[in-house]
C-alpha cells in the first residue's frame, strides 16, 4: 500500500476502508508522509468530503494513535464538555465545579487560547499558582479525591491530530468537516470519558459562521459518537456577541466567580445550567434536563459550587483567597471607558471585533506559544437590545499597553450597531441535539 494511490483515490472521490485509514494514520505518526503530500491529502478530503463510517473509522485511528486515559478505576460515570470556540466563553470555568458539586465526576482536559478566542487553561493560570500540568496519576488521583480536575492537553493524547492540524492550520482546511469531527472526538473518547456534551457555536465570533453550518457538524458529531458507542449531545449556542460581559483572563475568572455565587451574567448562567443539566441527565444522575439545571440552581444558591471551585484551586496549586480577593490576579494599569456618541438600542454587538480589540491589547496570540497579557481585555456595559443614551459608557478597555488603545477602541466602537427600534429577541441556545 501506498499513500500516493490513497491520496489519488480520494482526490477522485473514493471512499476508503478501514485498512486504508489505518495506514494512513499509522504514516502519519511515523512521519512517513511528506508534509506537501499530507497537505494534498487534506485538501481532497476537504473538497471530496467523508462518509460517516470513513470519520468513524479515521476517529477511531487517531484516539488509538497515541495514549488512552483509563479511568475505569474511578467510581461512577465521567462526564466533559467541549465548546468550538468563542469570544467571552469562560463556560468550563463555571461548569466544572458546579457539575462536580453534584457528584459527577467532571474530567477535563482544556486548550490555549489562539487568534480572537480565548482558552481555559490561560485563564486558570491568571490565578496564581494554579498548576495546568498534572500528571496523568496526578489527574486521576485528584479526580478520585475531589471529583473535578482541569489541565492542558497532553501531546501524548492523540497525537495524530497534532499533526494534522497543524496542517490544517495552514492550508485550507480549518473547515473541513470529517477532519474537524474527528480532531473533536478523537480527543474526547482518548481522555476517557463516558458522557460528552459538545458546545458548537455559531455567528460572527465563532468558528462557524452560520446556524445551518453549525448544525451539520452537529449531526455529524452525534452520529459519529453513536457509532462509537458514546453519549454524544450537541448544544448550538449563539455567538453573535461575546457571551457574558466580561472578555479577557483575568476578568473572565472574576465573572466565573459571580456566576458560581449566583450573581453571573443572564447569558452565562443559563448556558452552564443548560450543559450541566444535560451532562447530569447523560450520567443519570437526573432523568430530565430540567431536573438537573433545578439541581445544578441549588448547588448555587447553597454554596457548595463556589465551595468546589476554591477545593479545584487549592488542589491544583492556586491561590484560594483569589475567590473572596480577586484583586491578587494580574490587573491592567489603565482603564480607558468608550462612549455612545448617540441614542439608540444595540441591535448588533460584532464578537469577533471585540476578541479582536482584545487579541490587540495583548490578550490573545497570533501563534502558538506567543505570551499572553492575563490582565487586559474588555468589559462591557450592553449587550444586544440594551438602550444606550449619548455619552452612557460602551465599555471598559483594560490595557497596560497603550500603544494600540486606539485601534482597540475603534474595534470597540465598531462592533456595536445601533437601531432605534428594540431588536428580535435572538435565543442563546438554539437547538440541542441527543442520541
């Protein structure tokens, strides 16, 4: 067998068999394949696409291609959470603790941010001594003592995917979706888990820019997770506007905060109980969605979520007092404030604009391993259908650079539409999908 044939055979369109996927991925570990050829093989799958049982097949390969988490040895259903993307979206942060405050062991293995999106781990590390390189003992000792444990991604984990998308990256073939389900669930079901509720955004901030895109791969992700023999459900969500007001690492962890304490942003709150609630009902611990997010709403308002949270910390190094004194994190020295300069209702509020303004002032990165700013961002004062009067503050630019303060502020400015009419309500989650 030759790669050359199998890159002929899709780029006409062929569909391949299993043993065909598992020489491909087997060359690409070895690092058989030249990278202009792997380029080429990524575009025709791009363009000619793949049946479900050639993803399922190519899926399977790339979560065996490297280490497989056991977590056999913990008690109970493992559940984790994957979202797509987007500007504002601190949702493990929340999510984690309050779905492990309900006795479900939450096992989370989380990226760095790039581009306009922020990441997990850049935000936990914005709390000092917090330590997002556990061991693979180290993780599942902590999981069995405290039910929740959140780290970086190991290169050990999948690492066929590592090398496709680093590719992909670069040539084209971001959007491609057989290779996007198959980076997404190959990941997952290598970490170990049994229950898995995708987030996949949709809008201006997100990865893909439409509702219709958004739900395709959605269907494709569920129907691959069956063949897999996992409980797949798939959350469409909104990203048309930052999700909650806060954008940047150290400000996103202290809206983390509030919202464990009851005191989050509407947007936030309901997306977390919303995910958690359906993570409960896939480890039945609840037989409805409905019955969880009660749940979930209890162990906010009786504490034992924050509770959780500040046991997360303490177990992975960080500094617990960062809960009641957020003000030990990294702070910006300027705070510039944006004004409305007219009346009117936010009909639009553009996120990726405002991950742009945010990437800018140093808390985003262009490449991977590019140093992060964890004090600067974007506070908003609105959202979507809020009225604002000429003069009333926009939002809040946090910066320690001010070298590009004005770029940033005019992204600001520009991300907002107004409208003299109070805009269509838009639904933050739109439709969800189970097995």
């Amino acid at each position: 067998m030759k790669f050359i044939d199998l890159l002929k055979k899709k780029r006409d369109g062929g569909i391949y068999n299993k043993e065909e996927i598992v020489f491909i991925v087997k060359e690409v570990i070895a690092g058989r394949i030249p990278d202009y050829q792997l380029a080429a093989w990524l575009m025709a799958v791009h363009i000619q696409n793949m049946n479900e049982e050639e993803m399922t097949e190519l899926t399977t390969q790339m979560s065996i291609s490297g280490e497989i988490l056991d977590l056999s040895d913990i008690k109970g259903i493992k559940v984790d959470k994957h979202s797509t993307g987007g500007v504002g979206d601190k949702v493990t942060l929340v999510l984690a603790p309050l779905v492990a405050s309900a006795g479900v062991v939450f096992a989370k293995l989380s990226g760095r941010g790039l581009g306009h999106t922020g990441g997990t781990i850049d935000k936990l590390e914005a709390i000092p001594g917090f330590n997002t390189s556990l061991t693979t003992d180290e993780f599942i000792l902590q999981l069995k003592k405290i039910g929740v444990a959140v780290i970086g991604q190991t290169k050990n984990l999948a690492p066929a995917d590592g090398i496709l998308y680093a590719l992909r990256d670069v040539t084209g073939t971001i959007e491609s979706l057989p290779l996007i389900v198959s980076s997404i669930l190959s990941k997952k079901i290598a970490a170990g888990t049994d229950v898995i509720v995708l987030d996949v955004k949709f809008g201006s901030g997100a990865f893909m820019p439409t509702f219709e895109l958004a739900k395709k791969l959605a269907g494709l992700l569920v129907k691959v997770g069956e063949k897999l023999n996992k409980y797949v459900c798939v959350v469409l969500s909104d990203m048309d506007q930052p999700l909650g007001k806060s954008i940047g690492n150290t400000l996103e962890v202290e809206e983390s905060i509030r919202t464990l304490q009851g005191e989050g942003p509407q947007d936030l709150t309901e997306i977390c109980l919303t995910i958690g609630g359906l993570l409960l009902k896939g480890a039945k611990i609840c037989a409805t969605l409905e019955e969880g997010k009660e749940l979930l709403n209890k162990k906010i308002k009786n504490g034992d979520a924050i509770e959780k949270f500040k046991e997360l910390i303490i177990m992975q190094g960080g500094n617990k007092n960062v809960i009641n004194n957020p003000e030990i994190m990294p702070h910006a020295k300027h705070i510039i404030s944006i004004k409305s300069d007219r009346n009117g209702y936010i009909g639009h509020l553009n996120a990726l604009k405002v991950g742009q303004a945010c990437k800018l002032l140093g808390g985003g990165r262009e490449k991977k391993g590019d140093p992060i700013d964890h004090a600067v961002g974007v506070v908003l004062n609105c959202k979507r259908g809020s009225y604002l009067k000429q003069g009333q503050d926009i939002a809040f630019i946090h910066a320690n650079d001010l070298n590009n303060i004005d770029t940033a502020c005019n992204l600001i400015k520009e991300s907002i539409t107004y409208s003299d009419s109070s805009p269509v309500e838009i639904p933050l989650i739109r439709e969800i999908l189970m097995p």
